[in-house]
C-alpha cells in the first residue's frame, strides 16, 4: 500500500481534481435546482434553530401521509448549500414523498460535531413538522451525498431520547449513504482540507460513523460510482466491516460513475440508485 502521506491523501480526497469536469456536474445541479424550485410546490428558507445556516427547504407531499426524504448536501463540510440541490425534489415529491433539503454553517466557522448536532435539529423538526407538508414522521428516510453521506449515518447512530425526551428512540431508521465518508482519520490528515476543517484527533473519533456501535433497528444502503478513488471505495466497504451486514443491507459501488455523477444517478428513473432511494423510502 502507499504511504498515506499528505501528497496521497490530496490525490484520493480531492474530488475536484480527480473529475475535472465537475465544474459542469454542478453548474447542471445549479441550473436545475432553480427549475425545481420555480416549477414545484415549495417551502424555503424555513428555520430549524437560531444560526444562519439553520435553514432548510421543504417540497410537500403531494397527498397526506406520504413517506419523507431528507437530503443532506455534500462540499466536504466546507462549501455548497441547499439551493444547490433542490434537484433531487421533484422527482421523489411525484411518487407522493415530502422532501425536506437542509443547510447547516460551514467550516470553519463550525465544526464538524457541531455541524451533525444542526443535522439533529433539523431531523427533530422534520419529525414534529412533517404532518404540516403531508408527510408521514414513521417513515423518515436520510439521504446524504459525500460529506452528507457522513451525515446520513450520523443520523442513523443519533440517541434521539438524549436529545429531546419527547422523540422517539428511532427518528431516523432508514438512510441512504452516497459516496459517504465514515471514518474521518484521513480527512483531519488530508492537507489541502486541513485549514478548513481544523480536525482535532478527538473530534474525528467522536465524529467518524465507524467507530460507532451499529445502531439497532437501523438499515444503511451504501453506494459509491465505481470510478471514485480507491479511498472512497475502501470508505465504503469500511462501513459495512464496521456495522455488519444486517444493518448495511447494501454496500456497492455503481458501475461508470464517478464522485459527482453517482449522485445525477440518483434521480435517474430505472437507475439501480434511484431504485434503492424508492426502496428505503416506501418499506
């Protein structure tokens, strides 16, 4: 293996460089995130806590009791928001889900468990709010791009009672994990993120999913593209070693996608990934 030092780590984190046509990727999520929000039922910028971050957009469900999505951006932790994602709505809002996209404060004016905390709250709002746009708070389903991913998991492994005694024990059962990042070791060491994110060794720990027991009752689908870096390939098998199979019923990397088109795929009718977000969303 490679010496994991910091020259390895920038080559198998930075997405950006590895697809040189992400720029194009988001410009289409950009383009098509304003279309969904001029086209689509819409709520925006509805506060879930007190910072500026702490907003998030809902698409109701079209009939009551519908299943609910939450979506959590990626940007490692440090960039992109919820405007930019409003992509993935519409096509989960025409099966009859209500789909929820929150922000969350940005490194480094945050950090990392302080970011999953925002994610806590805004699950906790999801929960008592959902009824107001149709949708159902027994069938919430997170789904997380790449640092969202992370976040996606976070929500999974969440003492929800600890939080707030009137929730219930399982808030979250149900994630979808795309490109996810599980054990944040090798993020603190990565250098061209290091500024940003100021990782301590105790907060990594305290925030890396695969150091965390496997959460009873939960079920994990994990997804990379097959043409990610060997590091995002072994991020994602390391959460299915970490949690078992029982839990991380699915653990694959989709065939000809790269970081920035695996998660297109998710809105692709008949694409495996779409497949399975329908899948969590309506067992």
């Amino acid at each position: 293996m490679e010496r994991q030092d910091g020259d390895w780590l920038d080559r198998m984190y930075n997405n950006r460089a590895l697809v040189p046509e992400n720029g194009a990727h988001m410009a289409r999520w950009t383009d098509a995130s304003r279309r969904a929000r001029e086209a689509f039922e819409c709520e925006l910028d509805i506060p879930y806590g007190d910072s500026p971050g702490e907003r998030l957009d809902v698409f109701p469900a079209p009939q009551a009791r519908g299943p609910v999505m939450v979506f959590l951006h990626g940007g490692y932790w440090r960039a992109l928001d919820k405007s930019d994602h409003s992509f993935v709505a519409p096509m989960f809002q025409d099966v009859g889900a209500c789909v929820v996209v929150p922000n969350y404060d940005l490194c480094p004016a945050v950090t990392i468990p302080q970011i999953t905390l925002q994610m806590v709250r805004a699950l906790a709002w999801t929960w008592k709010n959902a009824p107001t746009y149709g949708g159902d708070p027994r069938q919430i389903t997170v789904v997380g791009h790449s640092a969202g991913g992370h976040l996606a998991a976070m929500m999974l492994a969440c003492d929800w009672r600890r939080w707030d005694p009137e929730l219930p024990v399982d808030v979250v059962r149900k994630g979808l994990a795309i490109s996810g990042l599980f054990d944040l070791e090798p993020i603190r060491r990565t250098p061209f993120l290091a500024n940003d994110l100021r990782l301590t060794p105790a907060d990594a720990r305290k925030a890396s999913p695969a150091l965390l027991p496997s959460p009873l009752g939960a079920t994990l689908y994990a997804v990379a593209g097959a043409e990610e870096s060997p590091e995002f390939l072994r991020q994602n098998q390391l959460i299915r070693k970490a949690w078992g199979e029982p839990c991380v019923e699915v653990c694959e990397a989709l065939p000809g996608l790269n970081h920035f088109s695996v998660l297109e795929a998710l809105v692709e009718p008949e694409h495996r990934l779409h497949e399975l977000a329908l899948d969590l969303l309506w067992r």
